[in-house]
C-alpha cells in the first residue's frame, strides 16, 4: 500500500459519499445517471466474486464490502425510495448501457489473464468500470447545468482514476514483477473520459461560477 | 501466490 493508492481508495470512498450524503440530503437523485450506479453495482458485485476465496487484507475485504453495499444502497434509493425515485428524470438518462454490458463481457471472453469463471469476471469488471461513467457524462452534458455535489461526486472519480494512475507508475517502478496490462490500459483509458469533464471543472473553479458544460 | 493473478487492489 503507498501513498497513491491510498488517496485513490479514499477520494472513490468519498465520491460514493458525497453522491449518497446528496441523495440523502435531498431526498433527490436529480442529475444522477441511474445507469452509472447500476453499472458501479455490476462492477463491484463482478470483481469481488473473490471476496471469500482469496484474502489478501482486513482493508481489502472491509473496502470491498463498502463499495458493494454502498452501490447497492444508491440503486435501491433510487429504484424503490418512494421520494428518491420520483426525482428520477428517466428522459435524461437514455445512454444505452446494456450494449456497454455487453460489449465488455464479450471482451471479457476474448481479453483475460487466465480462463477461469472468477478471471473472466474479474476482466469484465475491469472494462466495464472503465465506461460505466459514460451514462452519468452524457447525463450531465444533457442537462447542461451541473449542480455542486454532482460535480464534486465526478471530480472525487476523476480523482480517484488519476491517484491510481500514479500508484501503477510508482509500483512498476518500486515492484520488479509489477506487470497488469489489463488494468492499467483499462485504467487510463478511464481517466481520459474524465479529461474534458475535469477542464470544464477547472474552467469553473478558476472562475468561481457555476459549472455549465457546453452543448 | 502467481504474481500475475493476485488481485489486491480493489
């Protein structure tokens, strides 16, 4: 564990928070990509299949509890809280994502460390956490005005992409057999989806204004 | 364990 990794771990905590705290707040999911949180849940749900089989920390295991009850805990919000729901703006949020599901899966069967039922999912999580952004951002881009914690909860992403990025590059350099092209291949092409968001972010801040993506 | 496979990230 370096210093890296650990800000990585705790900026994607506390992205999951700030969405939670907001839809909680609130009692509002407006401008949430429902499908981003139900492909988060699919993701967590795909990776950690390993969760009883292989232990590697007390850290680990009690992360990866947090991430799959917390994803589920922002889909059941917004699926069955009678208030949340019906802030849900089903309009808005029309990426198809089942094709994203599938395409990864595909990938998945093609692109793998090793043939094995939890390898395969293990790849699928991988490519799919990848995209799964890709909903919330045509949401945003949709709807134009994006409002404080939403903004904040894409920038804690962004964030927890890029300090990953940093704990790859400072682990193949400390770690002689630090070697896993799936993930950090699948990795950066993540955080390059949040690019052009994290300009616009900037753009804001410097500003002190409003955060509007353009048309 | 095989160096390739561990999976301790999260």
């Amino acid at each position: 564990m370096n210093i890296f990794r650990l800000a990585g771990d705790m900026t994607h905590l506390l992205s999951i928070i700030v969405l939670l705290l907001k839809i909680y707040a609130t009692k509002s999911c407006s401008g949430v990509s429902r499908k981003t949180q139900e492909l988060y849940a699919i993701v967590f749900l795909a990776r950690y299949l390993d969760l009883f089989t292989d232990f590697i920390s007390v850290y680990n295991s009690f992360m990866k509890v947090v991430f799959i009850a917390s994803s589920l805990a922002i889909v059941w919000c917004m699926r069955v809280h009678p208030m949340v729901r019906r802030s849900y703006d089903k309009e808005l949020d029309t990426f198809r994502h089942y094709f994203l599901i599938a395409a990864c899966f595909l990938l998945a069967l093609v692109l793998h460390e090793k043939f094995t039922f939890q390898e395969v999912f293990w790849a699928f999580s991988i490519y799919l956490e990848a995209v799964a952004i890709l909903p919330q951002l045509v949401l945003l881009q949709r709807s134009g005005n994006v409002d404080n914690l939403t903004g904040q909860y894409v920038f804690f992403l962004g964030a927890y992409r890029g300090f990953y990025i940093l704990n790859w590059i400072y682990r193949y350099l400390t770690e002689p057999r630090f070697t896993r092209w799936i993930a950090c291949v699948s990795g950066v092409v993540q955080t390059a989806l949040y690019a052009d968001f994290f300009y616009y972010y900037f753009i804001s801040w410097k500003n002190n204004s409003k955060l509007k993506l353009p048309a | 364990a095989d160096v390739i496979t561990e999976h301790d990230e999260l």
